[in-house]
C-alpha cells in the first residue's frame, strides 16, 4: 500500500502516487523529463544554473513538516507529482452531481472541459518563471534571490503537477498538451501563453513582488476552487499546491512591505514630510509611494482580468458539472446547485457603473473576483499599517475595479482609480498619474543594483524581519562561484 504522506525518491520522479506501480504513466513522464530540462535550462533562471541555493524541497504532504532546506544547484532540484491525502468517502459538493461519489477517474461528457481547466492552470506555471527569468542579477539581496528561486522551482512543480494528471488521465491527448505546455513562451508572438497576464514582461523586482502578491494571490483562488473539484485526483493536486502557493504571496507582500517600510524611513532621516516631493524621495535611493501606487493599479487590474468575464457560461457549465467551484464552497451556506439565486455583478449601463442583479451561476467569476478583492485589501492594509507605524501621512487603496480593463464588462472604458468615467483625451492626459510612465520604470530601474553580500540589501528595500528557516541575517541563501 502506498504511503500517501511520505515521498518516493526511488524514481527519477519523487512522488506520492505510486508510479513505481504504474510503469505506463511513469515511462511517459520521464519521456517528458528531458524536455522539461531542456526547458528549464532555456528558460530558468538566468545566469544562477550552477549556483548553489539554500532550497525547500517536499519530503512529504503531512502539513506539519512537509519540507526539508538544503543547498542544491537548481538543475537538480527533485521536482515531483505530490497529491493531499485522499479523503476516504469523499463526495461531489456541488453542481448537478452534488452528494455523489467524487470521482476517480474522469467522467467521459466533461473530459474536454476538465482538460482545458487543467492545461489553463498548467501553463500558468511555467509562464511566470519565463517571466522572472532575469531577475537574478539584479536582485537586492542574497535572501531576495533564493525567494525569487524558490517561487520559480516551485512553479516547476506545479507544472508537473497538472502534467501529470495529463499523462495519468488524458492519455494521447494529455501527452500532446503536456508538450504544447513546453513549447509555449511568455510574450513569444507565434507561442504565447494562454493568459494575457502571463505574456507581461516582469522587469524589475518591484514588478516581481506585486506579481507574487496579486497575480499568485489570483492563483491562490484558481486553486481553490479548483480544489472543490468532483474529480478528486485535481482536488488533491490542487490542496497540496496550495501549500506551497503560500510561500509565493508572503514573498510579495513582504517584499512589498519591506520596500514601504524603507522608503517611509527614508523620508524621516531626510525630514521629508509630503510623500509628493517625489524629487525628494527619489534622490534618497527608495521608491516614492505615488509610484508604489501606480505599480500597484496596473498588478491589480490585470490580475482582475485573469477570472474573465463576469457573467460567464463557461464558468456556469464548469460548475454545473462539478469540476470547478466557488471560494470555500463547503462553508457555503445555499444549496450548492445555484438554480435560483442572483449575485449583484458590476456592469456598464447608459454610460454609467452600476450594480445588476445576474443569475448566480453565470456570475460565478464575479464571486470569485470579489473574494479576491477582499483578500487584496486585506493585505493592502497590512502595508498600509507599516506606513502608519513611521508617521507618514500616506495610503494605499486598491483601484476601482473598472480602471485599466482590457476583458470584462469594463473593456475599453476609461475610468480613473475612483471609478470616474474620462473622455479619451482626459484619459490621454492623465493617465501618467495613475500608471507607472517610462519615467517611472526608468527609475525603478536605476535602483536595480545587485548586492550580493550576506546580510547587505539594496538601498531601497528594508531587511525581513526574520531569515528563512529562521537563519541569521547574514546568512549565505546563494552560493555563487
């Protein structure tokens, strides 16, 4: 019987679903392994291949001590297919097939739906290290870039994790999108990835960090509702990503923080007083907090336009059938069918935004998105916090959801963070005030400066309170040769 807790390290693929038992499927995955090191070598980390780095790996999916550090060159981090423990009587919590057996193997009308979920969520994962790759060399600590690796071989795995439900349940199709998911690049005009935030260049580490805090954040909610899934094998693969998705939005809130926290006390040993004095600021070495605004309108709104539209048939028949649903659904109190019922959705009417009464089983991306937001704000108050701590008289706040939008029901139209509508030439004229300018990105970028001394960090970004598996502040997180 196969121990579910602990990881098989017997295979050239750890894992925790007995592949040694299932030689078809585990022949089709280290047919794919070569390519995914061709990949990985192309399109990793730039420049760090051969560095040795201080590295989580999973050593089993017990929430109490799954993980293990060590150093590791990035190349051979033991990448694996890891499921939550199945749940014993497990049943489908929603939908029409609502109080029947979750399923174990994938039911034949919904298998072109389910795969287009998993590929959707699969290519996600690789896009995002695509992304970071340049990041290393420019990375404001040592501390800075083993987070950064860890995010990206992370996102490896959850490659592997939708990869091999593809090659496990998908057969010859399944093998077909597991190379397409290879093929694919982040921003390539002839293969780009299936979501237009994943085709964003990631050019700095302030983009870096709102990405791991609202995009990841984004993901977070993917996963969890695809964690309700009647088909338990995704249900499973998705409770243990989870895990590890965690550790991505701390990297992005923290890093943020860390970077208010800096600047805020950039401002006080330099007696600035006005947050506007952007000159002022700026000449300190730190990013002014208008432009962390601005950083943040554009992550936000392009992670609103990854839940789609916000009446959708898709989503309807996604949880119809049982394979997707909503935010903590078990904690739901309704009928989990959603056959009546109505959920207020945001839309534009007679050239004004207004609230409209939808059925609340097409306006299920509209939930979800709105759970997101309540999330997001939660943690922008945690930043706004550290602002408050320092005395400067300066906050944040989350854009209006019809600012910026490029899918939706605000697609095309122009609005400022406050949700007032502009004319295009206002919008033309303004829209420097609201969104990063070149300006703006040229001087984050001349802060861009590596340090890569233990224990140092840029000049505009504070140390973390405590290390990685509470290391000292002068620990060696990167050995570079």
């Amino acid at each position: 019987m196969i121990d579910i807790q602990s990881v098989d390290y017997s295979t050239q693929i750890p894992n925790n679903v007995g592949l040694t038992e299932d030689r078809q499927v585990l022949r089709a995955l280290e047919r794919w392994h070569p390519g995914y090191l061709d990949w990985w070598q192309d399109m990793g980390p730039e420049g760090y291949q051969e560095a040795l780095v201080y590295l989580r790996t999973a050593i089993s999916v017990d929430p109490k001590g799954w993980a293990k550090f060590d150093y590791v060159r990035m190349p051979e981090y033991r990448w694996g297919v890891l499921l939550a423990p199945k749940e014993e009587g497990r049943k489908v919590n929603f939908g029409a097939h609502l109080g029947e057996p979750a399923w174990q193997e994938v039911p034949g009308e919904y298998r072109a739906m389910l795969r287009r979920l998993i590929v959707v969520q699969g290519d996600t994962e690789p896009a995002s290290v695509e992304q970071q790759r340049h990041l290393g060399k420019t990375a404001p600590s040592l501390y800075d870039m083993r987070n950064l690796f860890q995010v990206n071989v992370e996102e490896g795995r959850h490659l592997w994790a939708m990869v091999y439900l593809l090659h496990k349940y998908f057969g010859r199709d399944g093998r077909d999108e597991a190379d397409e998911l290879l093929r694919r690049r982040s921003g390539s005009e002839d293969a780009p990835r299936m979501l237009g935030a994943f085709n964003e260049a990631t050019p700095d580490w302030l983009s870096f960090f709102m990405f791991t805090f609202f995009t990841d954040r984004d993901g977070k909610m993917q996963l969890e509702s695809l964690a309700q899934s009647g088909f338990d094998p995704l249900s499973r693969t998705c409770r243990f990503m989870l895990t590890e998705e965690a550790h991505h939005m701390f990297v992005g809130e923290t890093g943020v923080g860390r970077t208010i926290q800096r600047t805020c006390e950039a401002m006080k040993e330099a007696g600035i007083e006005d947050a506007n004095e952007i000159d002022k600021i700026r000449a300190r070495g730190v990013v002014d907090l208008p432009t962390l605004q601005k950083k943040m309108n554009l992550h936000y709104s392009l992670s609103l336009d990854l839940f789609g539209s916000e009446v959708s048939t898709n989503a309807a028949n996604f949880y119809n059938a049982g394979l997707k649903g909503r935010f903590h659904e078990t904690r739901i109190t309704d009928d989990h069918r959603l056959t009546s019922g109505t959920y207020p959705v945001a839309k534009f009417v007679d050239g004004e935004i207004r609230l409209v009464d939808e059925p609340a089983l097409t306006a299920l991306n509209m939930r979800l998105r709105d759970n997101y937001t309540q999330d997001c704000a939660k943690g922008v108050e945690r930043w706004n916090k550290v602002i408050e701590k320092t005395g400067v008289d300066f906050r944040l706040a989350l854009p209006h959801t019809a600012f910026h939008r490029q899918i939706g029901e605000f697609k095309g139209v122009k609005a400022n963070p406050k949700g007032e509508l502009l004319g295009d030439a206002q919008w033309e004229k303004e829209r420097d005030n609201y969104l990063p300018s070149r300006a703006d990105g040229a001087f984050i970028e001349s802060l861009m400066k590596a340090e890569m001394r233990p224990g140092q960090f840029a000049s505009w970004i504070a140390p973390p309170k405590v290390g990685i598996d509470n290391k000292p502040g002068d620990f060696e997180y990167v050995k570079i040769d």
